[in-house]
C-alpha cells in the first residue's frame, strides 16, 4: 500500500506537521522546568501555543491537549482515502466513552456522574460525546454506528448472568481489537504495530491479572484476539506468571519484559514496563518516515501525537504534585520526531 500515489499531497503535508513535533530535548527542559507555568511558557512556540492565551491555569491544561488531539484526529480523516483505516481510530474513542458510560452505570459511582462525565468523554470520535450520552441514556443504541451497538446487547446479555464490572473491560476490548484486526490485516506495516500492541497488552494483563490472584477462566475471557503470541502461551505460565513468562517469550520481548518485572519488583510500580511498551510499539512504524506515497505516515502522525500528547500531559500533572525532574524524565516516552 506504500505507492499509494492518491496519498502523494497529503503525505506532503505530514511531513511539514512532523517538523513541528516537539523533540526530545524539549521535553527534558520542559522535564526541568520549575513549575507547571514554566512548561507552558516552553510551550509557546510549538503547536499548542496559539491555545495558551485562553487557559486561565495550568491546571486546565487538559482542554488544550483534548482539542489538539481532535483536530489531529479530523485532520487525518480529512487528508484520508481509506476511511475504513482512520475511522477506525475514532471509533477507538467512541469504544472508550462506552466503556466509561457503561462503567459508571453498573457501578456504585458516588461522584457527581454529570461532571464526572463530561471531564472524561472524549472528542474525535465518530459520534459527539454530547449525543453519545443522550443515545445511551434514551437507551437509543439502534441510531449507533454499527460497530457500537452490538457491543452494549452483549454487555446486557452477559451482565443478566454476571454483573461483573471487568466484564465491561474484556467486552468491549474484545470487539475493539477485533475490529482493528479486522481494518488494519491487510497493510503490513499496521499490522506489524497492531500485533506488538495486542501482545504487549496481553503481557501487561497477564501479570497485572497474576498479581490480583485472577484464575485460567478470567485470563482465557481477557487475553485479547490477533497477537502473534498465542492463548496457550500465557495459559501454560500461569503458574508461575512472571519466571516462567519471560523465557517463553520471543528475544523481541523477552529483555523489554524482564525490565519491566525487575522494575516492578524493585518499586512495586508497573510504570517503567508501561514506557518500554509505548516505544517499543510506536517503533513499529518506524519506517513510515520512507514512505512516500501511502496511508502509513496519516496514521503514524496521529499515533506520533497521541505519544507527544501523553508526555505533555505526564509532565504537567507532575510539575503540578511536585514531581522531581529525574522522575518525569524516567517516565517519558521516546518522541517520534
């Protein structure tokens, strides 16, 4: 797909927006900046700048880094050919509001659930958060796309047997990974990103799910669909999740795990294998950078920002609890640019 020549003036307009992606060595002063208002001042000449003159506090922050990642969002699907592959990618957002809605629906949420919602639903998806809410409330869900409205009838059915808030999770991941599978099988390259993240993924429950005394039965339900490591794989480690895990695993995973486990044991935190995971993934598409002609770079710089974004957000929640500046730089994902 990467001679795509329908792709050759979008593609033209990526790499300019790549230019613009902040660097590494932007992310360490912003790391070693002294207060939240010092990273925003940093920020100034980047991309978010132009939104800073209308944030009153730092602490509003999130805002600004919703309304970037929407308009990256709708600026991918607009430069798109191939909406079946974007929109894949906002309904990944549509798949997460569900799950938020549905979650609190069968919780005992004691939050104001209004504000708490709307704080938490995100845009960019292929439905407004706003009229997401109202269908789902009305119970609506046949004016749903189609991907979404078959996942609640399922979360009803096995909810009739099982009210298990983490059936919410399995559900509803399930159909997502899925779907991504099922839209992303075709390009070798996505494919090759989807399959670390649905491996990786599956690593990080397996042993988070260990570490809860979960059983075969819940890990079967939750393994998700379409990694190149299979079910049996983790099944035959469950008795000793973290030794035995590690030398099943392929050498592309077997180091990035065991630090991640060292990690953990050491600090009893689940952050550094979260990080190693990230990049290892985001690498991935390492090579749409030679593509010329193709959908790859539209959905590497979406991915590339989502990653940019998350640093962002990381580092101004720290400035904002005291964080020391060795800590945020410990915790920050390799940018793409």
């Amino acid at each position: 797909m990467n001679d795509d020549t329908r792709y050759t003036c979008a593609v033209g307009k990526i790499r300019a927006l790549e230019a613009r992606l902040i660097r590494k060595e932007k992310f360490i002063q912003m790391c070693d900046a002294d207060s939240a208002e010092d990273v925003l001042e940093l920020l100034s000449d980047t991309d978010y700048g132009s939104s800073l003159s209308e944030l009153k506090n730092a602490g509003d922050f999130e805002d600004i880094l919703k309304s970037e990642m929407r308009d990256v969002i709708n600026l991918t699907s607009f430069l798109s050919n191939d909406p079946e592959l974007t929109d894949v990618f906002r309904l990944k957002i549509d798949f997460n509001n569900l799950k938020l809605l549905l979650k609190i629906k069968h919780s005992s949420f004691v939050e104001d659930t209004t504000k708490f919602i709307d704080r938490h639903l995100m845009e960019g998806g292929l439905v407004p958060p706003e009229r997401l809410k109202k269908l789902f409330e009305s119970d609506s869900i046949g004016e749903l796309p189609v991907e979404l409205s078959p996942v609640i009838r399922k979360i009803k059915e096995e909810f009739k047997e099982n009210n298990a808030p983490q059936l919410i999770d399995i559900i509803i991941d399930n159909e997502l990974f899925s779907l991504l599978k099922e839209r992303m099988g075709e390009n070798y390259l996505l494919e090759r990103y989807l399959q670390r993240l649905i491996d990786l993924l599956n690593i990080k429950n397996f042993l988070r799910a260990g570490n809860l005394g979960k059983k075969k039965d819940f890990l079967e339900k939750m393994l998700l669909p379409g990694g190149r490591l299979e079910k049996k794989l983790f099944l035959a480690s469950i008795d000793d999740r973290e030794g035995s895990l590690s030398s099943r695993l392929p050498l592309e995973y077997e180091g990035l795990i065991s630090r991640g486990i060292k990690y953990y044991r050491e600090n009893n935190s689940w952050k550094e294998l979260e990080r190693l995971s990230d990049d290892y993934v985001l690498g991935a598409l390492e090579p749409a950078k030679l593509i010329a002609f193709g959908i790859e770079p539209l959905i590497t710089y979406l991915l590339a920002k989502e990653s940019e974004i998350k640093n962002i957000r990381m580092i101004i929640a720290g400035k904002l609890n005291r964080m020391p500046a060795e800590l945020l730089r410990a915790t920050l994902r390799e940018p793409y640019a």
